[in-house]
C-alpha cells in the first residue's frame, strides 16, 4: 500500500497572516517589516525548484521558509514585537470567523 502524501495545508508566515489587519493597527516600522518578510517569502518560494504544493519537497521547503521568515519578522521586531503580531494574527482570525 503506498504511503498518500500530507493533506494539510502547511502554515502561513505571520507576516501573511496579518494581510488584512486594519494599517491603522501596526507601526510605520510593522508595516515595513511585514512587507518585508512577505517579499522574501514569496522570493523564496518562487526559487523552489518544485511547484507541486502535494509534494513532501515542496512542504519541506514551504515549512522552511516558513521559519525564516517568522525568525526574520522575530529578528528585525524583537520577541515584544513578534508577539504582538501573533496576537494581531489570531484577533484576524477569529474577526474573519464571524458571519
């Protein structure tokens, strides 16, 4: 029997996770910097020489961009800051639960 491959969809950088929030709710500098790492996430990703989002590969990279650019968003805000934005992120979600 062969093994399926992961159906789950890998997580998002926190700096995507915050493409709705309010621009009234982050600093000039938040702003800057979540632009900043959904560039370099999408750079990243668009270098990946597979583009199959059902292949472990492609998850492996996914899941690795995924970490640096949380650690890039941790490192230019600070640990205060990164946090600050986890928690931005999940108040988005939850808003956008609602009917």
């Amino acid at each position: 029997m062969e093994a399926s491959a992961p159906t789950e969809v890998p997580g998002l950088p926190v700096g995507f996770l915050l493409a709705d929030v309010a621009p009234s709710l982050l600093t000039a500098v938040e702003d800057a910097t979540l632009l900043e790492v959904q560039k370099k996430f999408a750079e990243t990703m668009a270098k990946s020489p597979v583009s199959d989002p059902s292949s472990p590969e492609y998850r492996r990279q996914w899941k690795q961009a995924q970490r640096y650019c949380d650690d890039l968003l941790r490192l230019r805000l600070g640990a205060e800051g990164f946090n600050r934005m986890n928690s931005l992120a999940a108040q988005e979600s939850e808003r956008l639960k609602k009917p």
